[in-house]
C-alpha cells in the first residue's frame, strides 16, 4: 500500500439531480482496505468506478494497488475535480478518467 497525505478536493456545490454525495478520503481508504483484505479485489486488478465524482474510490484503488482504475462520469466539473486530485498524488499513469452517461452503456 502506498502512504500517502494530500488535500483532497470535493464538490462545490454538489447536483442533486446527478445525486453526487462526497465520499470523504478516510470513508473510501476503509472501505477499499476492506474490501482488499477481505477479498482481495482490488490489488493488481483493473477497477471500474461508475460515477467517479471527484475521483476518492479511485485515487484510493491506484493506492491499494489496482492495475488500472478507470472512473467515469457524467459531470465535467466533477471529472475536473477528479483529475486534480489524481494529479495531486501523481497517479496518472494509473487511473484514467472518462466522461460517460453510465446508463447509456
């Protein structure tokens, strides 16, 4: 697992008609550690994270160790908020963001 300290962003103002809720950073690092212990679902996988928001259970999948992680999303604002995010821990090369109707696919 990769330790890491950043200031995270989050919404603004979240759209309630695209329900966005904010999933603090230590909310997602304890579900995903979960689900990794338990499991073992996420280390070396590839992750999907339909409606990414501002990216948290992404970010905190590339950290537990997924392959890839990809997140998409309907809001560009949110996908902007995600890629900061992304950026600010430099996992990029890890987690790749798309804008998608998920209902659609």
């Amino acid at each position: 697992y990769r330790n890491v300290s950043f200031r995270s962003r989050h919404f603004l103002e979240a759209k309630v008609e695209l329900e966005q809720y904010a999933t603090p950073p230590r909310t997602a690092a304890e579900i995903l550690y979960k689900i990794e212990t338990k499991y073992g679902d996420i280390g070396g996988n590839i992750v999907g994270d339909f409606g990414c928001g501002p990216g948290m259970l992404s970010l905190g999948a590339a950290l537990v160790g997924a392959e890839s992680v990809i997140g998409f999303d309907i809001d560009d604002d949110a996908l902007e908020i995600a890629r900061e995010n992304i950026e600010g821990v430099e996992m990029e090369d890890t987690v790749e963001l798309f804008k998608a109707d998920i209902s659609k696919l």
